[in-house]
C-alpha cells in the first residue's frame, strides 16, 4: 500500500528538510525566505516542502502582503503526538506485562 503525504502526516515528516523546517518553525513563524536562508535547499524546495507540510496539516500559512508567513499547526501536531502517545503505551503495557511474565519463569 502506497501512502500519501497528503493523508500521512508521518509520510510527510520522513523526509530531513521537512523535519528541518519544523523545527525551524518552532521557533517561531517564518516567510518561505526565512526558511530558505536557514537551509541547505533552494526557496522553491522549500516551497514545494512547505506545501506537503500544509497538505499533512503540520503547517498553516498566513498572507501578509505579498509574503505568505508559515507556522506550526497546533492541532494537526497535536493529533501526531496523541497517536505517539497511545502507540507508546500500549508498547509498555506489552513489555510490562513481558518483563512481568519473564520474571516469574526465571524466580521459578
């Protein structure tokens, strides 16, 4: 199955320069030009990132003049860290539940 950034926001954050430019963004908002001049990549790379960035709801972007200003989504990153969150549990209720079991056999 083939995955969309689109839709996958976890697609969206595999690329290094889209991860960069989150953490750029937490920081505080920034225009495209801010961004570029902070990368490695070209304002149009940047754009083009940018873009799969809004479309998987981990940036909005607001006009001001002719400079449109980026910034992170607040909820799109929510959602990210709520599935994270419950991944991470579930994962230790199974290794808890592991170690506990182990124990037992290995006191036995």
């Amino acid at each position: 199955m083939v995955t969309d950034p689109v839709r996958d926001p976890f697609e969206a954050l595999g690329d290094p320069n889209r991860r960069e430019i989150l953490r750029l963004l937490s920081h505080g908002e920034k225009s495209v030009t801010d961004l570029a001049a902070a990368m490695p990549i070209s304002r149009p790379a940047v754009s083009r990132h940018l873009r799969l960035l809004k479309e998987a709801k981990l940036v909005t972007e607001q006009a001001e003049g002719t400079r449109r200003i980026y910034r992170l989504h607040e909820q799109g990153l929510e959602a990210v860290r709520e599935y994270l969150d419950r991944v991470w549990s579930e994962a230790s209720v199974r290794f808890s539940l592991f170690a506990n079991n182990s124990q037992v056999k290995i006191d036995e």
